[in-house]
C-alpha cells in the first residue's frame, strides 16, 4: 500500500481536533506520517501554554487510535435522492 491509499484510510485531517481516549492527551493534528510499515501517525499539538509560559509539547499517535471531537472539514449530510415531490416547492414557480 502506498501513502496515498494510507492518507484516504487515515481517519484524521490536518486541523482536526482529536483526543486519545486511553491517556485522556486532546489537541490539534498538526501532522501526519507515513511509516515504511504502513502505519500512519499523527502529531497531535495541545493548545495552551504550560505552568511557564511556553508552547506545550506536542505528542504522536497511532491514527487508529485517536477519536475525532471537531473535524476541520465535516462530512456533508448524503442527500435524499427521489421519493415524491414536495407540493409547496411546486406552488412557488
């Protein structure tokens, strides 16, 4: 499997925010890569500053193992195809 079919499996987009259920760890994916295993991981960058005033450090992950809590770019609902007319769409012509 090449990257390109790896990044369509990938449930992950660039700018989601995502959250490791098993250490609790949530922020923004900022990067992903592809291994020469065929695995695909995800940088995942916290927002915040810490205790210091610094950028906190961000963490990598398995892309199968991070949950997705805001998409960047959700999937549109599927349209209803077919089926009998509405009435009051006719009236308005």
């Amino acid at each position: 499997m090449n990257e390109r079919e790896l990044f369509k499996k990938c449930s992950v987009e660039l700018g989601d925010e995502v959250k490791d259920p098993i250490t609790g760890f949530v922020g923004t994916a900022v990067a992903v890569t592809f291994w020469i295993n065929n695995c695909a991981r995800v940088c995942v960058q916290p927002k915040g500053l810490d205790k210091e005033g610094k950028v906190k450090s961000s963490e990598t992950f398995d892309h199968m193992q991070l949950v997705v809590t805001k998409a960047i770019n959700p999937k549109p609902e599927p349209r209803k195809n077919g089926g009998p007319c509405d009435d009051r769409a006719s009236q308005k012509r």
